[in-house]
C-alpha cells in the first residue's frame, strides 16, 4: 500500500469527525499517541511498538488530511535527489 492509498483509507473512515475536532484538538490526540510511542520504544514489546507507530503514523495522515497536505507529494523531498545532506544508501 503505498502512503496515498492509507491516507485515503483514514480519510473515508475518520475526516469528517476530524475535521469537526479541528487541527488544535486533532494534534493532542497526536500528541498523546507520540507519548505512548515513546513508552513503546522504551519497553521491549515489539508487538505493542508496531501498533504504536502505527497508531502514530494514522494520527500523522489524520493531521495531513485536515490541513489539506498530501503526505506522498511532501515525502517527496527526500526521494528527488534534491535534498542536500541526504544520503541515500
């Protein structure tokens, strides 16, 4: 699946209760999956870490949807060969 089709799967499922709490309340829900992320990284549950990136990559497409940012389009930064300091492997 590439970002574009998962950030439409959020977006048929959640953007209209998104765009009613709005970016402010929507990047507190982030927030806080960031914070549980980082409770993941910190134990050695690989299982919960998947879901919080997970969790974390859906709020992310969230916060794109509602602020009208196509996540594929602006990742495109890093894979134009423009970027400089990048370094592909």
């Amino acid at each position: 699946m590439h970002i574009r089709e998962f950030q439409k799967l959020i977006s048929q499922k959640y953007e209209k209760r998104d765009r009613e709490r709005g970016i402010p309340g929507t990047f507190l829900w982030f927030i806080e999956e960031v914070g549980e992320l980082a409770t993941a990284l910190a134990s050695q549950d690989h299982e919960n870490r998947e879901e919080e990136f997970a969790d974390v990559f859906a709020w992310l497409c969230t916060l794109a949807n509602i602020g009208d940012i196509d996540l594929e389009k602006a990742c495109r930064k890093y894979t134009s060969g423009e970027l400089e300091g990048f370094k592909p492997k």
